[in-house]
C-alpha cells in the first residue's frame, strides 16, 4: 500500500520507503522479492490522467533499466499544494522466480513550489549512481520557474516531436547543451532504424560508388509543418553528403529519396517496416515496429556517455546548416 506523506522531507520520505521494503519482506510468497537500482530517474509531467499511463511505462523500464524513480507531476490549482507519496513497483524476473522492485518517490505540486521539490529532491537521489531528468512534457523547458529544476541531473531526456514549434524547441536544447547539459532525444531515437537502414545500403559495392555522385535528397513527412525528425535525418544526411541538394517536408518520415543523375535509392515506410529499394531494384524490408516510450529510454540510457553524432546533428540544425 502506498504510504502518504504529511511533512515532505528527504529523511521522512526514506525512512517512508524502508517502512515500504520492510513490509514487502514479510509477505510470503513464492517469489523472492530483489531489491535493484541502477540509477535515479527523474520525471518530470503536467495535469492529471496518465498516472496509469506513466506506472507501465515505468514499469516496464524496470527489466533494463531498474532505478530510483522520482516523479514530480506539476499540476494547475489555484492554491499551492505540496505533496508526495512513497511506494515499490514490481515485476516477475523474466525466467527467474523473482519478483523484480523498483521504489518509486511521487510529488502532486503546483509551479510555485517548484523550489521545495528541488530541495527534496536533492536528498532522494541514490549516492554513487547517475542521476538523469526525463522531461515528459517537453514544453516543461521552455517554462523560465522549470529551469531551476534542471541542475539536479546532467543528462536530460527530452521528446522534441512534442515541440508546437520545432525550431525553437531544438534550439532551446542546444542551448542547453551548449551550457554543460548531456542532452536526449526520444524522437532522435526513433530514427535508429532509419539511420541504420541508410546506412546499410551504402556498404553494398553499388551503393558505395553511388555516394560521391549524389546530387539530390528528399526528405518527405506525412503531416503539416517540418517536424523535428525530418529535421535531423536532413541535418545528419547533409554532414554525410555535403554536396548534395537537400529537401526536408512534414513530418513523421514517410520516405528517404536519393538521387544521383538518372539513378536513385530510396527507403520508404511501409507500417511496421521500412521497404529499401536499392540500385538493382532489390527490395528489403527492415522490420520497424512502433516503439514504446520504455523502448526508447531503454536505448537512451544505454548510451550514458557523449553521443557525437547526435551532438553534431542537433548542432546542424539549430544553426540552419540543413
């Protein structure tokens, strides 16, 4: 059972979560409960009605990535409120008799009392391990009392697709990454398979040839305006073919055309798969399944370290190289 929480401190909340693992030792069951923590992941979310939502993404997070879950959920309310509650997720080991269990540290406040989440949430953190900050709402960034919150993890996990605008929300990111921060992308993420697929194309000996002649790129979404995805796939495209005329249009990538004289390559997307059609006129289909947001944090915090040539794309096309 969750515990409330009445005076919001680091050593109550604690000794709170103690009280919580204490009592999950004494249950009898046939699975061994495994207490495991990797890192602290904090989350930062707005209004009300995705708590479910949030629990599975966690939830499923945990088989890779078990950690210390802080969750700050900022809500609207005409007077200040403050609170927090304490609790374990768990979950059968897959093939082991174990129960899996991550504690989980989760605060109700409105914007106001921002600066007394920071301050708690300094004392929560598990000593010797990285902490990150997952902004689930991305629009969280552009708020000026949200900044106060960003020193409390280096590594920020952001989703740009959520931006209304595009441009101005990857440059507040490049802003940040420019000011010390290790910077995050979810919508970066989901074009690895894109960005391999590519890639794999051009190791073939045809393809190979083709690389230097290429003169064109087009670079199509399905919806509205250019989004962040077309923009990166424009951007990374354009460090690797410097020579080439690019167009990038819409968003939620639809299909990836290079052109060389009378010759083309494409990739288009085809539902749960990628169709890449080579020189020869072989098709390949790739599988691309949709991918959860716990798939896509999953192989963000794979990757701790500096990525380089996420860096240098996010750089490309916050200074209109693309």
């Amino acid at each position: 059972m969750p515990a409330l929480v009445e005076e919001i401190r680091a050593e109550k909340l604690l000794k709170d979560l103690a009280s919580v693992w204490k009592e999950l030792g004494q249950h009898e069951t046939e699975y061994a409960v495994v207490r495991a923590c990797a890192l602290t992941l904090l989350v930062a979310t707005t209004g009300d009605g995705d708590e479910q939502d949030l629990a599975g993404t966690l939830g499923d997070l945990m088989h890779s990535n078990p950690s210390r879950y802080v969750v700050l959920r900022l809500v609207d309310k005409p007077e200040p409120e403050f609170a927090a509650r304490v609790f374990a997720q768990c979950q059968l080991a897959f093939g082991r008799r174990q129960q899996l269990c991550c504690e989980q540290i989760e605060f109700t406040a409105t914007r106001d009392r921002i600066p007394d989440f920071y301050a708690v949430a300094l004392g929560l953190t598990v000593a010797d391990l990285p902490v990150l900050l997952w902004i689930r709402d991305a629009q969280l960034l552009m708020e000026p009392a949200f900044q106060a919150l960003l020193p409390l993890a280096r590594p920020l996990i952001i989703d740009s697709a959520q931006f209304p605008d595009a441009l101005a929300g990857l440059k507040e990111m490049e802003l940040r990454r420019d000011a010390g921060w290790r910077v995050k992308d979810l919508a970066w993420s989901r074009l690895t398979v894109w960005r391999e697929t590519i890639a794999q194309m051009f190791e073939t000996s045809a393809c190979r040839n083709l690389v230097n002649r290429i003169d064109r790129v087009e670079i199509k979404g399905r919806f509205g305006p250019t989004g962040t995805d077309v923009q990166y796939l424009a951007a990374w495209l354009r460090r690797i073919l410097p020579n080439a005329q690019i167009t990038a249009t819409g968003s939620g990538v639809q299909r990836i055309r290079l052109v060389a004289g009378g010759q083309r390559v494409e990739v288009a997307d085809a539902g749960e798969a990628l169709v890449a059609t080579s020189l020869d006129g072989m098709v390949t289909r790739v599988p691309d399944p949709v991918r959860s947001d716990a798939d896509l944090l999953a192989e963000e915090l794979s990757i701790l370290g500096p990525d380089p040539t996420y860096d240098a794309t996010l750089r490309a096309v916050t200074r209109g190289i693309n």
